[in-house]
C-alpha cells in the first residue's frame, strides 16, 4: 500500500513538473512601455502578402509576410498558391496592395524556453474576410526592440493611414 501511495504522488509531482514546463503565460502588453503607441494604429498595404501557418509553430492567428521575411513563402504572390501545403508553411490566403487593417493588440507569450510578441491586426473589412484577425510579426520591424523601444511596420510592406 505504501508503494502505491508514492507511485501516486510521484505521478502527481511529474504531471506538475510537466504542466510546468510547458506551460505559456499570456499577458496583453498594450499598456507597458514601450507598446503604448501601437494600438490603434491604422495602415494600408503597399505589397501583396500571404495570410499564412508556420508547421513548425503554432499561432493563434493566421501571420501574414512574403517571402523577404519568411523564405519558405513563393516568392511572387499568386491565387494559385493558395492551399498549398509547403515543406514548411500552409498557404490560406492572400492580402492585396491596398488592403487596410488596424493594430489592435500586442500580446506577449512567457515560456521556459522563449519570449514572443504577437502583433494582432484587424482588417477594416472584417466581415467580408475568412481571416480578419492575423497576426503582423512578420511584417514588423523588430530592430528597434533590441534598444528598448517599440517595433514598427517594415518599410515596404504598409503606410500608415492619415486620418480623414
């Protein structure tokens, strides 16, 4: 009975020790410095993107890139890629040059391993769209955050948009 008693607690301690290390803290950082600025930011397209998964890792959202940022991309953007299932990515749409979206949150997931942010952009026409929620990170210039300050839009990719 005793050896039962602590095969149990020891299966208990292992499923916490697992639980653990794989668990992610989520936290929305749209409050902390540096990323008060970037929600609520409106911008327009100024190259055709692919609405895309990464295999390797998961997102919440569909990102969004070409091949500059993410190699595994074809390099033109064409319809007919659409549903392709890469070595490395899976194609599930396409965004067009002069397409509008808004930032509407910066998230950041805490593991063991690693920390990442997540832009979360909002297309304007939302309803009409399969995807109207993706994530930008790969269309974010993240230079600036080695300095402390807050990443932007690639140069190339979106404008922002003036107000009316």
């Amino acid at each position: 009975m005793k050896w039962l008693l602590a095969a149990v607690i020891a299966a208990v301690l292992a499923g916490f020790v697992f639980l653990r290390l794989t668990t992610v803290k989520t936290t929305y950082v749209n409050g902390l410095a540096p990323y008060t600025t970037i929600p609520g930011r409106e911008y327009i397209l100024e190259r055709d993107c692919y609405i895309f998964k990464l295999k390797s890792h998961d997102t919440d959202w569909p990102l969004i890139g070409a091949s500059d940022t993410v190699p595994d991309l074809p390099r033109e953007v064409n319809p007919a890629n659409v549903g392709a299932d890469l070595p490395n990515v899976r194609i599930l749409g396409i965004l067009r040059v002069g397409d509008h979206f808004r930032i509407v949150s910066v998230r950041r997931d805490v593991s063991r391993t690693a920390t990442t942010y997540s832009f979360e952009i909002l297309l304007q026409d939302e309803s009409t769209r399969k995807y109207p929620r993706l994530d930008a990170y790969w269309i974010m210039d993240h230079a600036p955050e080695k300095t402390g300050a807050a990443p932007g839009i690639l140069t190339g990719y979106a404008v922002p948009r003036r107000a009316e």
